[in-house]
C-alpha cells in the first residue's frame, strides 16, 4: 500500500512550473522512496566490474534503503536488504570485500551470499534456555530480495514486482550508450563520494540541462570541452532518461572563443600549464569525446575525455544526497592510458575543474528555497514546444522527467510519460 501522495498544487501540466515543496518536504521524500525508488524502476547499484569473484560484494543503497549487492559461489548476481532480518541491525558494514557469509554483528545471525538465512546462534537452545520453536524455519527469515539485472555488466535491482524487463525499461537510444561505454571489459580505477546539501532531484535536473556546462563552468568555458554551439551527436530525450554528446576537434580554441561571446566565464588568455592535461588518445571511433547519459532514478554514465564513470545518486534527506562516483577505464588499458584517465580524473568530482560548481550551484538553489514552498521555478528556455529530439540548448527534457515524476508519485496534474 503506498502512502497517500502529499497534496502540492502543480500550477501547470507540462512541467514547465515546479513548485519547490519538492525540493523540501520530508513527506514528499517518504513517498519518492515508495513510488519512485520502490516502484516499477530499476534503480543501478554496481558495475559487475566492482564484484568480479565469487562471494565479492559490495554495499550501497537504493533511495535511502541500504542493499548489499553480491556476487554468489555461482557466479550469479543477487541484491538484497542489508538490513538483518532479526531485529533489523546493518548486516554488513564494509563498502566491499568478499565474504561467504555476511554476519550480524548483533547476535550473529548469518546469511550466504545469496542473502539466506544460514546461520542463527542458540537456535535449538543454549542450556535449556532461549532457542526457537520446532518450526522456525531459516528460509522464512533471509534478507529480503530485490530483481536485478545487467546490461554489459551494469547491474540494477528492483524491489517492484511489475517492472518491465532491464531491456524495455532501458530503450534505445540508451542501449547504445551503455553498449557503446561498456564495449569491452573495464577495469574500475577508484571512488570518490561527495555529499550535498540539497534535493537530489536537482542532480537530475543539473544532468539533464547541458546549457548550463558553457555558463556555469568557467573551465568548460575557456578551454571549449563543452560549448553550446558544439554540434549535438546521438542521445535521447525520454522522460526517464537523457542522453547527449559531443565531438571535441583540433579547433576547440577559436571554438570556445566564437561560441562564448560576450560570455564573462570565458577567458581568453588563460592557458593550462600543463596541457598534457587535456591530450588523450580517442576511446572510440566515433568521434565523440563528451557523452553524459541520466537514467532514472539515479544513474548518470559519462564519457568526458578519457575521463569514464558512473555517478549514483543517493538520496538521504529531503535537503541531502550522497553522489557517489566509479571511475573506470578497459581491462586492455597501457600504463599511459590508466595515467591519462587519473590525470584526466581531476576534471570531474567534488573538486572537478568541470563539476566542482554544480554542487555549489544546487546548494544555491536548496539554501534560497527553505520559505515559500509554493513558488515554482520556470522552465520556459526553448519554448514549450521544443523538439525534444533535437533540441540540446533547451530545457525540455528537464520537463519531460518533471511529468514523469508527477505520474510516478500520483501528484497532480499527472504525468507518466514515458
Ligand atoms: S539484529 Fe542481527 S542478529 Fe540480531
Ligand atoms: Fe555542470
């Protein structure tokens, strides 16, 4: 049974008003993990890549649940709560590791790798005293299950019973960009988390929302990564994704300079002292050196550069998420490659050259919205019939996910569109 959804008068059906009580209500975030994160969603948890032996795992969350995502003696792949199914204690308390068992700390009550119940102390009891009746039966006490699934080795779960199968959840054009990221086997190069102080959904709307990378980033500004006048190659512009990219030549500096006019971010006599920072070798031969794609709820794969990795979205308050990232490279990576990416690393992340202001900005908005609940931002930018296809300086895709949401979350007017 879900809770009834919050009452949040929606001024528009279209998306293009969004009443900033989203942004900060404790009862809209208690029904977001019911109807969004526990709903008919795949929600990404790991890259196959993190838990490559048998009994490997790893521990992460879905909305602000906590799930131990692992990899069983089989070789098959499991998610399940990790939450101790006894009197509700964190099972297991390391990021990763490999383990047969996973054992509550609290009475060490056991579960396999595949989250059975395997284990429980004084069970037919100790001195004649304590233990459980004849019928307690472990496998009527294993950690709840979620559904998972993978797609080139990216591993989502699903606590609905209803979800669409990975495949049609996914679509194309999104299919491409995972096969196209994961073509061949990766090797995961390290972790960074950063922690927020605002919405997760502004995440969402950050990473749907390419016009802002020329305007709030100086560095994309001056040394022309992203530009607003770079041509748009591939991507989606559905309700519970988006998908762009972007071509990077030898030219990027007349480039910038023509696409920033008059665009006081811009800096024209800046020039890196060590621009071995921005020469890499192409992952692919398609030409395209920016590719960020959003799956929602919480997923974000990117290609800048040489730069590749997946940033989880974790929701843990109303005003506060956890953004978790996996950078990667290929199992068939030089050492001068492996150097490039980490080198390459420096421009993403929390102190990233090229994503160090997001956050700030979404604090910006979390900070000026704490009154006023029902005033709305606007999103009108590109007009209310842009081409979602074709449209990259725009915010109609931001839109397109705010009437997904509002279907999800039975808000009024209702979305759903998929
Ligand atoms: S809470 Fe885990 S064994 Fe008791
Ligand atoms: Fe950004």
């Amino acid at each position: 049974m879900l809770r009834e959804a919050p009452v949040i008068p929606w001024p528009s059906r279209d998306g293009s008003r969004v009443p900033f009580e989203v942004f900060t209500r404790a009862d809209v975030f208690a029904r977001e993990q019911e109807a969004i994160f526990r709903g008919p969603v795949w929600n990404y948890v790991a890259l196959e890549a993190e838990i490559p032996q048998p009994n490997d795992f790893k521990t992460t969350f879905v909305g602000d649940t906590p799930i131990i995502v692992s990899r069983a003696e089989d070789g098959s792949l499991h998610a399940f709560l990790n939450r101790c199914a006894h009197r509700g204690a964190t099972v297991q308390r390391q990021a990763s590791g490999n383990a047969r068992q996973h054992k509550c700390v609290y009475h060490q009550w056991c579960y396999n790798s595949q989250g059975d119940l395997v284990g429980v102390p004084y069970r037919r009891a100790v001195a004649g005293m304590g233990g459980y009746s004849a019928d307690f039966a472990p496998k009527d006490h294993g950690l709840t299950k979620l559904r998972v699934a993978s797609r080139k080795g990216v591993i989502f779960a699903t606590f609905h019973p209803d979800t669409v199968a990975l495949e049609e959840y996914l679509d194309e054009p999104l299919l491409a960009a995972i096969d196209r990221l994961f073509s061949r086997p990766i090797k995961v190069l390290g972790h960074m988390r950063q922690r927020v102080r605002g919405n997760w959904k502004l995440y969402s709307e950050n990473t749907r929302d390419p016009y802002h990378a020329a305007l709030l980033h100086g560095f994309h500004a001056t040394f022309g990564l992203y530009r607003t006048n770079q041509r748009r190659v591939g991507g989606s512009d559905r309700a519970r994704a988006h998908s762009t990219g972007a071509t990077y030549g030898d030219d990027w500096r007349q480039a910038a300079q023509s696409g920033n006019i008059g665009q006081d971010k811009f800096v024209a006599n800046y020039s890196l002292a060590d621009p071995s920072l921005l020469e890499g070798r192409p992952d692919f031969n398609d030409g395209v050196t920016v590719s960020i794609t959003s799956i929602f709820p919480c997923l974000v794969i990117q290609q800048i550069m040489n730069t590749l990795a997946t940033r989880h979205i974790r929701p843990k308050a109303a005003d506060e998420f956890e953004l978790y990232w996996t950078y990667f490279g290929y199992e068939d990576d030089d050492e001068q490659m492996i150097a490039c990416r980490l080198k390459q690393a420096n421009l993403i992340g929390p102190a990233g050259l090229i994503s160090m202001e997001d956050s700030e900005a979404i604090e910006l908005i979390q900070r000026a919205i704490v009154r006023d609940g029902h005033e709305n931002s606007f999103l009108e930018f590109g007009g209310l019939h842009a081409d979602l296809g074709k449209d990259r300086v725009g915010e109609a895709t931001i839109r397109a996910f705010w009437r997904y949401y509002a279907g999800l979350m039975g808000l009024s007017p209702a979305g759903g569109e998929a």
